[in-house]
C-alpha cells in the first residue's frame, strides 16, 4: 500500500480530479483558471517529484498517462469552442498543417522502429507549455499573435521531430535536439 500512496500519484490523482472538474465549470473563469493552473502545475511537479524521490513506477506512469488524457479531453471540451470563436479561421488551417506533421512524425517512428514513438525535445517541451498557456492569452490583445507563435514553435518542433526519426539509425528516446544527433554519431567514430 505504501508505493502506491506516493505524493507523485497522489498529485497525479489529483489532475484527474481536477480534468473531471474542469468539465462542468464554465471556462476562463477565476476557478476554471485555478483549477487548470492546479493540473498543469500537478503534470511538471509528479515527475520532478517521482525522479528526485525515486518513487517512478508502472502504476505512475500509468495514472500520468490517465490523467493527461482527461485533461487533454477537458480542454477540448472547456477551451476548444471558445478557442474556435476567437481565433480567426487561418490559425486552424496552420494547425492542421502541424498536426499533420506531427502524425507523419508518428507514422515515419511507428514504421522505422515499429513501435509509437513520441520524443520528449527540448522543442517538444516548449510547444507544450505554449499550448498550455494560450487560455491565458487568449483574450488579451496578443491573443492571436500568440497562437501563432505557438502554432509557429509546434510546427517547427513537429519537424525537428520527423527530422529525428528519419536521420537515426534506431530510436533514441533520451534525444532533446536534432543536434544531439550530431554528438552521438561522432561520438560513436
């Protein structure tokens, strides 16, 4: 009982709380906001926590993956209509654009190592929290501006991605860069 009631899952079990409530609260108010600052908060710390700890484990991993999908669902839910009612209709055309890039990174990984592949780059990270922070933007006078650049970071990093698993010889999940694979390869000469 004692693994499985580590302040990791107990975060992780918290953002699935706090997913499954973002559902019935009206979006971009104080709540809806503090309860997304919670679960966006909750998704950085459990790793950190789990890692400095050395409390990692299959039922944390699991739960983190549960818990990413509800929030992930939330905020299609909660924040994609109001999303789609301020943006003008171009953004969606460029997030098309990346999410198809994205899906041929995915399907360039799933053919070459057989296996689902997505690389945790710097690049990666970063679109991540940009999308992230976009409710906070979003009604601001740079609302738009800053779409674009994240859609603009998401699509660059999308390519970094398919570029990774075009150039490596086998999946290397530990690369952060495109240039990192520059230093395995003429590390291993």
């Amino acid at each position: 009982m004692k693994k499985l009631l580590t302040l990791p899952n107990i975060l992780t079990s918290l953002r699935i709380l706090g997913a499954a409530c973002m559902l019935f609260m009206s979006p971009m108010t104080g709540w809806f906001f503090a309860v997304y600052t919670f679960c966006g908060a909750s998704d950085v710390l459990d790793g950190v926590i789990a890692r400095a700890r050395h409390t990692e484990s299959e039922l944390g991993a699991k739960l983190d993956s549960v818990a990413d999908l509800l929030f992930y669902a939330a905020m299609i839910i909660r924040i994609f209509p109001v999303l789609w009612e301020r943006l003008p209709r171009i953004i969606w055309i460029f997030v098309l654009l990346v999410l198809l890039l994205r899906s041929g990174a995915y399907l360039t990984a799933a053919v070459r190592y057989h296996r689902f592949a997505s690389m945790h780059t710097y690049l990666n990270k970063l679109t991540g929290f940009g999308v992230f922070m976009i409710p906070y933007f979003i009604s601001g006078s740079l609302g738009v501006v800053y779409c674009f650049v994240a859609c603009a970071v998401g699509g660059i990093a999308s390519a970094e991605e398919l570029a990774i698993h075009l150039l490596s010889p086998q999946y290397t999940p530990g690369v952060k860069t495109i240039f990192d694979l520059r230093r395995r390869s003429a590390s291993e000469k």
